[in-house]
C-alpha cells in the first residue's frame, strides 16, 4: 500500500456524534491532513468548529481558497462552500448544491481522488442521504483507500448503506474501530517514508 497523503471524511446527519468518537480516537501527532465535509446550514461562523475542537487534540480550521494542506490538521468545508483539494491546497467553490448540500461530499471526494489517487482515504460515516457515495467510488477507482461506517452502529445509515452499494470497499467498520484502523495505516505510512 501506498503511503497515505490524505484523509476526507463526509458525513451528515448523526455526523457531529460520530466526528466526536473519530476524532477523540486519533492522536494529537496523526501524520496526514483530516478533510471534513459536514453537511451544514449556510450560516458562518465557528461554531462547528468551536464545537469539534473539543474533540480533537488537533487544531481545526475552515480553509480559506488556496490554503495550504498540512499534516496533523483537520480541515472543516466552510458553511455554503464546496471544498475541494488540490496538490498541496485547497479550493473553494459556489457551484450549485449536489444532494442539497453545499459543502458537497462528492465534491470533496472527487477532488481527493483526481489530486491524491492511490494516497487518498475516504471515510463515510451517518448520513441520510446518498452523497459521498460517487466521491467514494471515485476514491476506489483510482487507487485509494475506502473505509465505510458499519451501518448497524451509524445514526443514520442512509449514507453508509449508499456507500456500500456504489463501490466495492476496501473496510467496513464499527464507528469504534474507524480511528485506530486510520492510526494504524497512517503511521506505517509515516514510518515508511
């Protein structure tokens, strides 16, 4: 396997709950760059952010365009934007909602996929509804590697169930085990480099 150069996580109804089990599971020195599409509403703030930060020994931002992609971060699609990442950046778009959402899941994954091919992972955790699906798949195609929440353990398993039928994945997992399967992998990587 490939040494792991990025994670994109997409989620949305039961996401906060879950994000807070993946993130508490991580280490504060995690090597690779976490890329979060929540589904949101369209107001700014940091709220969500504030929110997520009490999870997580690493620091969360919303991405400006064009800000640089750095490990041991986790990155939050702002509030009506698509997120994109790019080689080494990130892109903001206001192209129209896919799934009614905008931060999109596809968007973000599909980006993923073009930029990072076999280096990307892509996690799907509770939704209720089918975006991340075609992003996932897209992941799979290239060469990266897919990882789905258990539907069972999900709030919401509209999105995992979706996942599942779209691409064959590389992992299905209880939302307990997501973290130290992303640890794992991403260490080795690290230490392989």
């Amino acid at each position: 396997m490939t040494s792991p150069q990025i994670v994109v996580i997409g989620t949305s109804s039961g996401g906060l709950e879950a994000m807070q089990v993946l993130l508490l599971g991580l280490g504060d020195r995690f090597p690779c760059p976490l890329v979060v599409a929540q589904h949101r509403g369209k107001e700014g703030g940091s709220g969500l952010r504030d929110y997520m930060q009490k999870s997580c020994r690493m620091p969360i931002e919303e991405p400006e365009d064009k800000s640089p992609i750095e490990p041991g971060r986790v990155y939050l699609a702002p509030g009506d934007y698509h997120l994109l990442v790019e080689k080494g950046h990130f892109a903001l778009s206001t192209d129209a909602p896919v799934w009614y959402a905008r931060p999109s899941i596809n968007v973000l994954f599909e980006s993923a996929a073009d930029a990072y091919g076999e280096t990307a992972i892509g996690v799907i955790l509770s939704g209720a509804n089918g975006d991340g699906a075609r992003g996932l798949a897209a992941i799979k195609e290239r060469g990266g590697t897919t990882i789905v929440e258990e539907p069972a353990s999900a709030a919401y398993r509209v999105m995992p169930d979706a996942a599942l039928a779209a691409t064959a994945v590389d992992r299905v997992l209880p939302l307990a085990e997501i973290a130290p399967f992303l640890n794992s992998i991403c260490q080795a990587g690290a230490r392989s480099l």
